[in-house]
C-alpha cells in the first residue's frame, strides 16, 4: 500500500505505561432479531445513498499530504509502524466523514490508543491477550502492535496490508457506533441471550465488510500495490473462528463462534471491496 508520513496526530500512545468490537482473538468480543434488521437497513442505505459515484470520492486530497511516499519502509520498525498506523487511520476516517457528510450527517473520527500489555479503556481492562478491539464506550480503537508480528507468524498472514485491514475492521466498528447499529445489537443481545454469539457474528462480519468499503476506496486512490487484497483475504481468513478453533487442537464448534468462519470474513471483505457501498454490507439480512 502507498502511503505518506506525518499522520499521528489521531494516536495515543500509552505504551510507556507498560470493549468490545475485538478483532478475533477472545476477551472484548463486539459483534436476527427484527429489530436490528429495520436499524440496519436504515443506517446501511443512509451511508450508501447520500451521493452518485463510488464510495472512495472525496479521498484524493489525502494523497498531496505532508512528507514522502513511505510505501517501501520496513514495518519491522517502531516508527514507520506507529506512523503506518496513523496513515491508515487518517485514510479511513476520511473515508467516513466524507461519506457521512454526503450523507448529510456528522462524523466524529475515532482515535487508536497504542498500549503494551495491558490499559485501561472505557470497556474496562484490557489486555494484549484480546488482540485490537474497538470500545464504543469512549469510540477509541486499541492495539498492541506486538499483534501483528503474532499475526504473520502464528496465523501466517504478513503485510502491510493485513495490518491496514485490522485498523480498518475496528474503524467499521467507530461506524456501527454512530449509526446506533452497535447499541441496537446489544439491546437484542440481552432480550435474547441465546442469540448473543450469532448476532456477534454478523456484526463482526459487517465490520469485514465495513473494512472491504475502504480497500476499495484506497484501490480509487491509486494507492494499492500488487498483492494487498491478497494480503487482506489472508489475514481475514488467519483469524476466522474455525481456523484458531482448529489450530488451538479443539473441536470446531459454529454455536461458539463469535467472528465468523475464515470463509464468511473473506467473503465479507470482499464484498465490501468489490461493491465499494456500505449498503451492500446487511449481514444482518440473511
């Protein structure tokens, strides 16, 4: 992926110091009643139809930001990973203000609060152990950048490109926040509990999907390189349910699951990246 330095300024770094909407490694996990269906449909379809064109319109800007193309540094290295990080996180939430504004509605960017092995968010403790997780709580985004080296070598999936999917997952979650998508699937979670890990699914899913939306926006931008979807596709398929279920040397049992198979978050993650239109993201609907 091509990308610029001098994007920082949306992080918050705690790892000095020594929720929910995780990404899939237990702990903080965020996510049909019919409920959740009408919301959905109503906040999907108020993303994708506030304008003509493809999702990624209103980007381009980014592009003439401060510094040099960064798109070859090693991300083995502290600083280019916090300053990765932040690129990512600025592209996607450019992404979502320009599509809530066309919208007509605000968008409040999120914030990803970098920590080493363990903080406090506004969900509570957290440790390194839940892997990223996004709290609606406080509408932050928290990581342990120890994840990503345990994201190439225990699920192999490196690249740039698979980390950029992680952030992006999270930023979904920041989306279903302010859309109420998030706190309606809790409502209904508690009414029926039985339904908890199911509706945690399609959330999780939606977020894939959500994640899909701005790879496509950065494929508009011109800033893709040759293998980043691939990359994406693998980590989303490393982190799928079954495959740590399978790889833990436990039965892999669908009424446990909290994400989603290796298939299903693939498959999500494409489509958003093929369609570009959050709309076309209703997990919820099947």
């Amino acid at each position: 992926m091509r990308w610029k330095r001098g994007h920082t300024g949306g992080i918050e770094d705690r790892r000095a110091q020594g929720g929910t909407g995780g990404f899939g490694m237990g702990g903080l996990g965020s996510g049909g009643g019919i409920l959740v269906v009408v919301i959905l449909v109503i906040a999907l379809q108020f993303l994708g139809g506030g304008g003509s064109g493809s999702i990624g319109t209103g980007l381009e800007g980014l592009a003439g930001g401060a510094g040099q193309p960064a798109h070859s540094v090693d991300l083995t290295n502290d600083g280019d990973m916090v300053e990765f990080m932040g690129y990512v996180l600025d592209d996607a939430n450019d992404l979502w203000a320009d599509t809530f504004d066309r919208a007509g509605q605000a968008y409040t960017p999120t914030r990803l609060v970098l920590f080493t092995g363990s903080t406090m968010s506004g969900c509570g403790q957290a440790s390194s152990a839940t892997g990223p997780f996004y709290c609606p709580a406080d509408q932050k985004v928290y990581v342990d950048l120890e994840f990503f080296e345990e994201l190439k070598r225990r699920f192999g999936a490196p690249g740039d490109f698979a980390q950029a999917y992680v952030l992006a997952h999270e930023v979904g979650h920041h989306v279903q926040t302010l859309t109420g998508i998030e706190a309606q699937v809790r409502q209904v979670q508690q009414q029926d509990p039985g339904q908890a890990n199911a509706l945690s699914v399609k959330m999780e899913l939606q977020a894939d999907c959500l994640a899909g939306v701005w790879a496509q926006a950065v494929f508009e931008q011109g800033d893709l390189e040759a293998g980043d979807i691939d990359e994406a596709l693998g980590a989303a398929s490393a982190v799928g349910d079954d495959r740590i279920q399978a790889s833990a040397g436990g039965r892999v049992n669908p009424e446990t699951w909290t994400h989603g198979s290796a298939e299903q978050r693939s498959q999500w993650f494409n489509t958003g990246y093929r369609t570009g239109d959050p709309a076309a993201c209703d997990t919820f609907g099947g």
